[in-house]
C-alpha cells in the first residue's frame, strides 16, 4: 500500500475550516481513481506548541496508483479547493509499512 498524507497547519477559524473541509472538501476527495482509504484525524502535540490541526491520510495499491491518482481530474479538483481553504499544507507520500 502506498500512502499520500497530507498536514493542515492551525487554521485562525478552527471551527470554519472543519466544517468548510467535511462539508466541501472531502466530498471531492471520496471519488479520486484508485482511493482504497480515505482518514482525517485532528491532531495535539505532546509536549509542545500546536502547529498541525489536520492530517488527511489517502491511501492507494501501490505508487502507480497513487501517481495515476495525482494525475486525475477528480484530484486536481480536490487540489484546487485545499488551495482555497488558505490553510498551509505539507504533504508527503511512501510505501506502507507494518512491524506487526
């Protein structure tokens, strides 16, 4: 399994931007080609200052798929509206890996 994650940096409107993502942004993301798993999780630090409040984990067979993904028209609209949703973003993407 190939992973793309992505991290939203603290919104000034907390309240606005979760809804504006659950309301307008995930409904973009659920039909990109070959999307196994779609998770969104608000994260807390431990021990230090809070600079992440979203993290979106997109989930694919294997890097082929995720690259044909990024290529498709379903994500480029989903790109362009996390462009308008004004938060910073940092995403990454690797292969999926369980030491259990």
């Amino acid at each position: 399994m190939y992973r793309l994650t992505i991290q939203y940096a603290v919104p000034d409107d907390i309240g606005g931007f979760d809804e504006r993502y659950a309301q307008g942004h995930v409904p973009l993301v659920l039909p990109v080609p070959g999307l196994r798993a779609f998770t969104t999780s608000t994260v807390y630090p431990i021990g230090s200052e809070r600079t992440v409040h979203l993290v979106a984990q997109l989930d694919f067979d294997d890097r082929d798929a995720m690259m044909a993904a990024l290529s498709s028209p379903e994500m480029a609209a989903a790109a362009a509206d996390a462009d308008e949703v004004g938060v910073p973003r940092t995403m990454f993407s690797g292969e999926v890996a369980s030491a259990l």
